[in-house]
C-alpha cells in the first residue's frame, strides 16, 4: 500500500486526516482489493472516508469520533491490561 506516494509495509501504520492511500501497482494486490469490493457491506464507507473505485484511491478526511465506534469498551481495564504486560 501506499500512502501519499509512498510504500508503507507496517499494517498497524496511523493514517492522518488528509493521507490519501492507494494499492501498489501489483496485480495481486489489485486482484485482493477487487475481490473485497464485491460485498455488499463495504459499499457504505463512514463520513470520514472516501474512496474511488475507479482509481482504487481512499482518502481520509477527519478522525475517528469516539460516539461512532459501536464497541462496548472498558479503557480502565485495557490500561491495567497493557500496564502489566510492562
């Protein structure tokens, strides 16, 4: 992938509002992302998204809200999780 140009291969890599991301031109990526493309489910992008199917090009435009992630999450305990694993 690639992200404003450039080739990143961290998958765990924090995009900023702004960053436009595309695939490498590699068949086998192409192919991975066509492939994704034909569920139905994906075509609803959030706000914060945009992507061109044509181009195979997403941006992002703004951050995640908190209110949007339909997760029930306990941060206390994920802290005192990642707090002993130190």
């Amino acid at each position: 992938m690639t992200v404003n140009g450039r080739v990143v291969n961290i998958a765990s890599y924090q995009c900023r509002p702004g960053e436009t991301i595309a695939i490498r031109d590699r068949e086998a990526s192409r192919k991975m992302v066509e492939n994704n493309l034909q569920y139905p489910g994906l075509a609803n992008l959030l706000s914060h998204l945009e992507f061109d199917k044509n181009k195979m090009v997403g941006k992002v435009n703004s951050l995640v809200e908190r209110e949007w992630v339909a997760l029930q999450v306990n941060e206390l305990l994920v802290v005192e999780y990642y707090s002993r694993q130190a």
